[in-house]
C-alpha cells in the first residue's frame, strides 16, 4: 500500500542496545546477537504482516553448555547455502571489543560452538566478515580491516572451513600476505 505500519511487537524483544549484528535466515526471519549492554543472548524475530515475534535464547543459569561471552563491536555471517546436502545452517560470529574469539551457532538446535582461530583473525572489532562458498562442504570467511585496540587494520584475512564429521574444520588461514603469494 505504500503506507508504513507499526507492527505489534510480542515475545520477548532485545532490551535498548547497539553495536550487534543482526542476519537474515529467511525472509521473514532474522537473528540477532550481541551489543552493548551487554547482551549474550541470542534473539530470533519472526516478521509477519503486521507482527514482529521475537524469542529470546539464554545461556541455562550455572551451566557448562559452551556459550560465547557478552560482545559488542563484533561481525556475523551465515553459512546456509548447504542444507541441501544435510549440513545445517549457522550463524559465525567473530571477535568483538575484547573479545577475540570465534563461534559458530547452529540455528536449529541452537547450540554454540567455539572454533580456535589465530589471532590475525579474531583479534579484532569494528570488522567486517563474509563467507565466500567453494563447494558444498567448503567455504571461505573473509576478514577484512577493522581495529585492534586503537589500531586501525587494512588487512584481509582467509580463513577456510570445511565440514567433516558433522562439524567444521579451520583447513587453512591466511593473512594478507598470504594472499599475495598466492595470487
């Protein structure tokens, strides 16, 4: 109609925040995560007409389920174009102020789990980070720039995962440098 509405909001929305990443899993629904507050929680919004559906995912209270920690300033994907070989769609999120670490979150079972990347990869905040798809069991996440500490960083980083076993595996990573050998 060309008119703008305001939706009905129900469930459990984020509270106030900024410096998350939010990605689309299909086209009515996104996932967000992180920001400053902080927030840990992980954040499904299902967009209707004129309703948005947020469901709020928590950590269990007291619990050794692996979970990332509380970030701000950090940079997501989705790797989802492979469910039509059986391999399940998830969200990658990497780094953040302080935070220099990696995680991967199955959006189905909604499970985190930690990949170990060096440190040219994940130390870092204010980045961005996409995937690049090589063939149905490998991908590509491409890093590039960002800050570290104050530092500001112009440098593209590589990392390769392929899944195996049920699970993805760091193949290779490469810096810039890397890169230019390469080419």
């Amino acid at each position: 109609t060309g008119l703008w509405i305001t939706p009905d909001v129900t469930g459990e929305s984020p509270p106030p925040c900024d410096s998350f990443t939010i990605e689309t899993l299909s086209y009515n629904e996104v996932i967000m995560f992180g920001g400053c507050g902080p927030e840990d929680n992980v954040y499904f919004a299902k967009l209707r007409k004129n309703t948005v559906h947020w469901q709020k995912i928590s950590k269990p209270f007291n619990s050794s389920i692996p979970w990332p920690s509380a970030r701000w300033d950090h940079a997501s994907t989705i790797i989802s174009f492979n469910r039509k070989y059986g391999i399940p769609e998830v969200m990658v999120v990497l780094g953040g102020d302080g935070t220099p670490d990696c995680w991967l979150l199955d959006t189905h079972r909604k499970a985190w789990t930690e990949i170990h990347l060096p440190d040219i990869a994940v130390d870092r905040h204010v980045h961005s980070l996409s995937t690049f798809c090589l063939g149905p069991h490998c991908i590509w996440l491409v890093i590039f720039g960002g800050r570290k500490g104050i530092k500001y960083l112009n440098d593209t980083c590589v990392v390769k995962l392929v899944y195996n076993d049920s699970e993805w595996i760091v193949n290779e990573v490469m810096d810039s440098e890397a890169l230019v050998k390469v080419a």
